[in-house]
C-alpha cells in the first residue's frame, strides 16, 4: 500500500490495525486450525494484496510525503516474493 512513513503515521497505523483487528482477540480461524494468525488475515484482507500507482516519464505519481509500503501481518517469519509489474503505452 501507500503511506506517509514517518515514526507518527506507522505508530498510528499499527494502532488502528490493533482495534480494528485486535491480535489477542478470539478468531475462529485460530481455533480451527490450531494456528496463531488469524488478526494477520483480518488487516491483510482490508489493506488487499496489490496497489497500482501510476508513473509518467519514469517516475512515480505519488504525493510529497507517500511512500510504497510493503506491509506483511502475519506473525512468523515467512519468505515473501513481490511482483513489480509496470504497464504503459
């Protein structure tokens, strides 16, 4: 996704995943699979997998302060592969 990453905004969004998702709630995933992630599916499922932005001649149109953030909730570990795909005319 995009955001303004600075110390204020991350520590704010890290907030509000925790009340909208909170990671020590009951989740019936946990439960049916004898797992611990089942708050990292919820956030993962509101952000979504992709984002597109849009560039002109080479470069990005994002705002002043936005960045590109890759954001991975889940609670372990894992290897992660991100795709990068630029179309244009």
């Amino acid at each position: 996704t995009t955001i303004e990453f600075e110390p204020g905004c991350e520590a704010d969004f890290n907030r509000v995943m925790e009340d909208i998702a909170p990671e020590d709630d009951r989740w019936e995933h946990n439960e049916r699979n004898a797992d611990t992630n089942g708050h990292s599916h919820a956030r993962a499922g509101l952000i979504g997998p992709s984002v597109t932005i849009p560039f002109r001649a080479g470069e990005l149109l994002l705002g002043v302060w936005q960045k590109i953030v890759c954001i991975d909730f889940d609670d372990r570990p894992r290897a992660r592969k991100l795709v990068v795909q630029l179309l244009g005319v």
